[in-house]
C-alpha cells in the first residue's frame, strides 16, 4: 500500500460541532449515570440529575466544537496544518 501524507488546512466548524454535540453527550450520560446511582436513591434526582447533565455536556460539546474549529483554521493559515499518513 502506498503512504501518503496530507495536511488538514481547514476544519468545518458545524461538522465539528455535531460530532463533539455526540461525542460530549455519550461522556455525559455515562459519567453523570454513575455519579447520579452513587449519590442519591431518589429516581426523580437520578433522573433529572442525567438529564440536565447531558443536555447541558451537548451544549458545551457543541459550542466547544464550533469554537474549536474557528481557531484551528485561524492558526492553521497561520502556521501550516496537521499533517497526517493516509493509505
């Protein structure tokens, strides 16, 4: 197989954003299961505890995600982009 390197120049922000909106929901719902079921026994807590968590961890995945492809592309203009081996 042949190995090529190529150079990400430019990153969409709204693709970014939807798959860190995905990325940051999943960490959320697992991690605010597991501190929910070790805090308390109440189900309305339990589940109102999982559900603002991971509403809450989607918005900031999707604004961290939009933000963090803006600055990619400014500093990826400024000094070149990632390099990656592609076969």
């Amino acid at each position: 197989m042949k190995t090529t390197t190529r150079t990400i120049t430019s990153i969409n922000p709204k693709s970014l954003a939807l798959v860190s909106l995905v990325t940051y929901a999943v960490f959320g719902l697992v991690g605010f299961s597991l501190m929910a079921l070790a805090g308390s026994s109440n189900i309305g807590y339990i589940v109102g505890y999982i559900v603002g968590g991971v509403v809450l961890y989607s918005i900031l995945g999707l604004i961290i995600g939009w933000i963090g492809a803006i600055i990619y592309n400014f500093a990826a203009k400024k000094v070149g982009g990632i390099q990656v081996e592609v076969e």
